[in-house]
C-alpha cells in the first residue's frame, strides 16, 4: 500500500542514535588518546575526518529503499525532535555556523540581526506555512504549489525559480565543507568538493529522504556535541562554570573595558548600511556589545524580515517538515527546531567572546604586547595574521579569517589539538547535513516537477525512483560544478539564497494558505515579480548602482511579490470550486492527507481509462 | 473528522491564534534590537542588558512562542472536532 499513511514511528530510535553518539564521542576520545600517545596530527586529522565521514554514509546507504514513501518523505515517521535538529543544521549551514561565528567575533552585537532572522523564521514556518504544507503532504514546493492552483505554469515556473536559491546554497555549503576539512591540508578545495558531491549524491540516491532524515539527525547530534564541548571547556578555563551560554557575562565586563581603554571605536554607520565582514583576513571592527556599528538600524530590521522569510518558505526545509508523522508532530517539529537553533547561536556567541578575551588578554597582560603563541600557530593555518603598522602593537594590528574563528577557539585556549579536528568533523557533519538538504530537494524538484512535470499523473514506481535517483546525480554534478567554478563568499551566497527564496516563494506561499481567493495567474505574478525585483536588486546592489547591499534584496523583492500576487489575484476571475475545497481542506489538519489523495484519484482514473 | 459548518468557526479562531502568536512576536524581535543600544548602559549577570535581551531573551520568545502556539493551536483543533484522529 504505497499510499497508507503510516504514522508508526521506529521505537528503536533512541537505541540507534545513542549508539551513533556514543561511536562519536568515541572517535573524539580516541583521537585524544592518539595525540597524547604522540601520533602525528595528520594521522590523527585524517582519522577523525574519514571515521566521522563513514559514519554518516553508513547510515545513509543503510536507509536504502526501493519505496517511494520512504524515498520521497521518508515514511512520514521522522519524529519531531528528530525533524527539528535536522530543520535546524540545514537552516545553519557550516556557512552559518562559521559565518556567523566570524561575524560575532568581528562585528559583536551587529552579527545577531541574522540569528535573530532564522529565530523568527522558525516561528513565522511554525504558525503559517509548515502544518499546511504537511497536511498537503506534497514532496516538493513545486509540486504543492502546482497542485494548490491546479496550474502545470506555476508548477515549472517554481521549479525553475526556486531552484536557484538551492543551487545558491549547495555550492556555499560544498565550499565550507570543503574548508572544513582542507583548512589543514594541502589538497586542492575543487577535489574535496568533487569528493563531497560525490559521497552525497551515492548515500542519499540509496534512500533519499529516508537517507537524509537519519544521516541528518546523526551529523545534527555530532555537530551538537563538536561545537558545544570545546566551547564548554573554555568556558570552564575562563569563567569556572560549564555553561558558556550563561556565565560569560563576566568576560563580557573584562572584554568590553579592554576595547575601550585600546580605543576601539565607536562607529555610526548610516541606516542602510549593512558591512557584515566577507571572507579574508581583516581586523575587528567594532566593540562587540555596542548595537547597530557595522548594521545601520533600518538594515537591522531589513536583514531580519529577509532571513525570517527566507527561512520560512525555504524550499530545501519544507520537505522535511512533510516527513513527519502528523500535523501535530510538524508544529512540534518547528519548537524543537527553534531549541535547537537557540541553543547553537546562545553558544557560538561566547565562543567569539571568549577568542576576543584571549586577544584582549595580550595587551592587558602586564609588560609590553607582544605577539602570544597560539597567534603564530594561528598564522601559520592561515586563520590569523599580524600586521603591525607601527613599533607598538595595536588590537587592529591582527586580522583574523572570519570562517576560521570557531577553528581558532580552542587554539587560544590552548586545547588539545585534535580537539580543533573534532570540531572541524562537526563542522564537516553540519555542511554535509545541509548541503544534503538542498541536494535532496533539487534532485526531487528536478525529477517530480520538471522531468515528470508536464503530467500530474504519477509515473511507475520504479521509474520514479529511477528518474529521482538520475536527478539527484545530475543535481549534485551540477552544484559542485558552480562551487568550483565561481568560488563567491559562501556567506553572501546564504544571504542572496534566503533574499531570493523569502521573495519568490514566501509571498505565494503564505497567500496559498491563508487567502483563499489567490488564484494560478496571481501565484504566476507573485513568484516572477518577487524574483526577478530580487534578482534585479541584488544585481544592482553588488554593482554599487544603488545604496543598498545585495544581501538586502528582499526589502524590494518580497513587498513586490506581495503587491503582485494580490492586484493580480484581484483583477483575475476567481479560482475553480474544486480549489475552494482544496484549500478548506489544507486548513483543516483532519483527515487524509490531500496529495496522496489526489495522487490515488489519478491513478484511478488511469486504471479506468486503460 | 471535523463537521462542514464547523469549518468557519474553526478557521477564525485559528486566524486569531496566528495573530495573537505573531504580532507579539515580530514586533518584539523589530523593535527590541533598536533600543539594544540604550539598554546596554544597564548590566544583567555581567552581560550589557540590550544584548543580553537580543540573544538570550529572544530566543527565550521565540521559543515560548512555538510551544504556547503548538498548544494553543492543538486546543484549538480538539475544541473544534479539526484534529488528525490517531
């Protein structure tokens, strides 16, 4: 019965993922063991990489299914907090991770307009958009969309729009992997990136969202434990309390009189201005808890209605949410999901304020500055670099990689070093987990709605698996083949995905659910205004042609998406009875599930036909 | 399985319960890191109090949020006969 709702979930997972934690932690305690035994760091490096790296592709190629339930919305048995750690990494991204990590360690407080973005992003997901799209059940955006307005138009344009923004994302996220791992070593970044597309596209083709759902809930619990634990441990070291989410306020007292009495500055930028630091070398820009430096105040407000939609109606998000076993469970998802976010961000922002204590410390430390160990080893990863202008050292004077900054942390504080390569696996564990989500959903889009999107009627089952594993590959070939090709900051690449995600597809979807009256011809408006404004703002952003950055594209793109889809709508005859339904029914979470529903009559009427 | 006349009652009370879950919300999550700068004069457990509410108190929000919204909503669906019958 390929259609039966099966909401049975798998009581052994906890068992399962206890073990998963326990062979990481493991992994982590082993290399420790090695260091100590005298090991040399590649050796060890190596280890964990590849030991974390087959952890996760077994538990991938062990989801291997030949059921396109399970192939397309994993059974709909992911449970909610199991959806909610994957939902929150694949939001971070190792680009956020590290990104943001960087950001809060260069511009302080300004960095927060981001996180508190992705925050507002999971609760807007959680009240407007993820239970409808569950009780819909579609596996793609598209294919919901498609399906909402009973228009084969809006089901390629979105196919063909949306894809962008994922494009956008899998190459920021194949490029920090990348990082994570050849941070150390030698090896050209265009082959880890091959490496890495290659393993994605084998372990998930073997059981698609089956696969992604538990190698993403295991890279979620292993990015979790490497970014918590040195971050914990410093934070014994600093402030004598394990938890660095609470008791650095302290450091912050020590951290702030030091910026003052080296006379940082205070900035105050223009309302537009938006200058979150790229990738390179570069010093420290602000006073981390002086508000709005770097971030004038209406951009503050910009970047964070952008991310909000942009991670609301994410197509790369969505689909997971539909894998869970019930409207309930995707609500529930969603908190967790926003635990789970909070949690990262309240513990990756001592994690900058403790490497600004150590460099704070440098000059407060008595006798003359001078440059402290863990620098010069910085230095020679290329994470750090001295440029001292004058006789006297100056904080300015050190420039710091912006993704390397979380790498740096347990360098300062002096931890073992295979304690930098646990981290790097976590890292390497949340770029995988995100890279595979937005794979995942290119692959189906490009399978469901634009190879079998001419025809609602779905295709066998074996050609549709088939047709989706050939699309995950091409997919995969296709992203890697962009990362290395246009090697952009993966940062800017995460923030023009979210501007163009939040302006094509947050406005159309939102008004799918919540007013009935939109119509095939208003969804066609909304996505192709809201896109090509972005599109067109982003352009004009980065050529410097207009006073606004590029990351701030969706201020123009999502009110024009907005006003497009409505007037549109409005002088357009209204949609079918059937729609009405349609729609009545999607807000009601009771009942069948509309898709499978839909799916079954055609079949139906299929049968009947032949 | 919920009753069709039940259906309209059932969806205004959910479009109150967005309101009510959303409104709050954003405009604390809006306004909030505005006034960050002059709250950071005042300190809460060493921390300067404008950031300390932008990343510990919203966050704290955002997640009262979803689950005061989960329950609310579920209430809501049980009330109104619109909840998934397991």
């Amino acid at each position: 019965m390929p259609y039966a709702r099966t909401r049975i979930v798998n009581p052994k997972l906890g068992a399962f993922f206890g073990i998963f934690t326990s062979a990481f932690a493991g992994l982590a305690i082993l290399a420790l063991i090695f260091e100590g035994l005298d090991v040399p760091l590649p050796m060890i490096r190596t280890f964990v990489l590849i030991g974390a790296f087959v952890l996760f592709s077994v538990i991938g190629l062990a989801s291997f299914t030949q059921d396109q339930l399970d192939y397309f919305t994993s059974g709909r048995r992911v449970p909610d907090f199991y959806a909610g750690l994957g939902l929150a990494m694949t939001a971070f991204g190792a680009t956020g991770l590290l990104g943001l990590t960087g950001s809060f360690f260069l511009v302080g407080f300004d960095a927060l307009c981001l996180s508190i973005g992705g925050l507002a992003g999971f609760v807007v997901m959680a009240v407007l958009l993820a239970p409808f799209f569950r009780k819909f059940g579609a596996y793609t955006v598209p294919s919901y969309l498609g399906r909402r307005f009973d228009s084969r138009a809006v089901r390629l344009t979105s196919a063909g729009l949306l894809a962008v923004p994922m494009v956008l994302i899998l190459a920021a996220e194949l490029r920090m992997g990348a990082f994570a791992v050849s941070r150390l070593t030698e090896t050209p970044p265009s082959t880890l990136i091959s490496v890495l597309a290659v393993v994605l596209a084998v372990t998930l083709g073997a059981g698609g969202m089956r696969s992604l759902s538990w190698s993403g809930a295991a890279q979620g619990i292993a990015c979790l434990i490497a970014v918590v634990v040195p971050v914990t441990v410093v934070a014994v070291l600093m402030t004598n309390l394990p938890l660095p989410q609470l008791s650095y306020g302290g450091v912050m007292k020590t951290v702030g009189r030091g910026e003052a009495s080296l006379g940082l500055p205070i900035v105050l930028p223009p309302a537009l201005a938006f200058d979150l630091p790229g990738e390179g070398l570069q010093p420290i820009a602000k006073r981390f808890s002086d508000a709005l430096g770097s971030v004038g105040p209406a951009a503050f407000v910009i970047a964070i209605l952008t991310t909000m939609a942009g991670i609301a109606s994410a197509p790369w998000l969505l689909p997971r949410v539909a894998a869970t076993p019930g409207v309930y469970e995707a609500r529930k998802s969603l908190g967790w999901a926003t635990v789970i976010f909070g949690l990262i961000i309240l513990t990756i922002a001592p994690a900058a304020v403790f490497l600004r204590a150590y460099l704070i410390e440098v000059f407060t430390a008595p006798g003359a500055a001078r440059v402290p160990e863990w620098i010069n080893e910085l230095a020679a990863l290329k994470a750090a670099a001295v440029d001292a202008k004058g006789a006297k050292l100056q904080l300015t004077d050190f420039l710091f990689s912006r993704d390397a900054v979380l790498f740096s942390l347990p360098v300062a504080g002096r931890l073992p070093a295979a304690a930098v390569e646990v981290t790097a696996a976590g890292v390497l564990a949340i770029a995988m987990a995100a890279a595979g989500s937005s794979l995942m959903a290119l692959g189906n889009i490009l399978a469901e709605d634009v190879v079998n999107g001419l025809s609602w009627e779905p295709p066998a089952e074996g050609l549709r698996l088939t047709a989706a594993r050939l699309s995950l590959a091409v997919a995969a070939l296709f992203g890697a083949a962009v990362a290395i090709i246009a090697p952009t900051d993966p940062m800017e690449l995460l923030l023009w995905s979210l501007a163009l995600s939040g302006s094509a597809a947050f406005p159309v979807l939102v008004l799918s659910i919540w007013w009935k009256r939109t119509n095939a011809f208003g969804a066609l408006a909304g996505l192709v205004v809201g896109f090509s404004v972005a599109v067109l703002a982003i352009l004009a952003g980065e050529g410097g042609w207009m006073g606004v950055d590029g990351a701030l594209a969706g201020a123009f793109g999502i009110p024009a998406g907005l006003a497009a889809a409505i007037a549109v709508t409005l002088v357009t005859p209204h949609p079918s009875k059937h729609l009405f339904e349609l729609v009545r029914d999607i807000r009601v979470p009771g009942g069948e599930i509309l898709y499978d529903r839909e799916m079954l009559l055609l079949k139906r009427r299929k049968m009947k036909r032949s | 399985m919920i009753e069709r006349k039940e259906r309209k009652p059932y969806w205004r009370h959910t479009k109150w319960q967005m309101l009510a879950s959303l409104i709050p919300f954003l405009g604390v999550c809006i306004v909030l890191p505005l006034y960050a700068g002059n709250l950071n004069s005042s300190r809460f457990l060493g921390f300067p109090l404008g950031y300390f509410f932008a990343l510990h108190g919203l966050v704290l929000i955002a997640v009262i949020t979803v689950a005061s919204f989960v329950n609310r909503q579920d209430a809501i669906d049980h009330w109104h006969g619109a909840h998934e019958n397991t």
